[in-house]
C-alpha cells in the first residue's frame, strides 16, 4: 500500500556532509508529519528529526546545528542534509511517515533503512 523509499547514505570522513531523501508512494490520501530515525549497533532507534506538512520542525539535541530537515509536499518526499558529520553519528537511518491512508486509516510506515557511516 506505501513504500518509502529512502537513498544517499554512504560513507563520509569526519566533517563531511551526506544528504538523504524519502520519497513516499502508494495509495496516500495525506502526510501528516514526516521524519529521520537513527539506530546504531546495540542501542535503541532515537529520532533524528521531524516535520510536519506545516512547516514545524524538531530535532534531536545532538544533531541541532548541524542536520536540516525539509519537505517537498508535492512530491511527498523528505530530505535530510548533514553536514560536519562526526563518528557518533554513524547508524542506519530510517524513513519515518505518520500519514492517512486513502481508505481512511492513519498510520506509521517506515522505510527499509540507509546506512550512513562516518569514519576517516
């Protein structure tokens, strides 16, 4: 029924900058909010940062002033930029959309995670 698909990660040197995209299909009447989970070896998914179809956004602590989130609603796609990359930052990145359902029903969907590495 939704397919997210998400591309750019990859590896990068400490410092670099990777960008990341969401593109979501399928049978989708509405985005309501849509958004970049992280999830490194052994540790729980932590949210990266979000936005809804206004505008709103919210980051995590670690990575505010240094990942921008943003949204193209006509292609309801997601993009999330990171620059000055650090090696804390190396997980494999999920594609989050909170979205309704053509048939009505709201729901979460994930897509199948990118895996963003930084290391020199």
């Amino acid at each position: 029924q939704v397919q997210l698909v998400e591309s750019g990660g990859g590896l990068v040197q400490p410092g670099g900058s990777l960008r990341l995209s969401c593109a979501a299909s399928g049978s989708i009447f509405s985005i309501y909010a849509m958004g970049w989970y992280r999830q490194a070896p052994g540790q729980q998914r932590e949210l990266v940062a979000r936005i809804t179809g206004g505008g709103t956004t919210n980051y995590a602590d670690s990575v505010k002033g240094r990942f921008t989130i943003s949204r193209d609603n006509a292609k309801k796609t997601v993009y999330l930029q990171m620059n000055s990359l650090k090696p804390e930052d190396t997980a494999v990145y999920y594609c989050h959309a909170d979205l309704t359902l053509q048939i009505g029903i709201r729901g979460d969907y994930w897509g199948q995670g990118t895996q963003v590495t930084v290391s020199s």
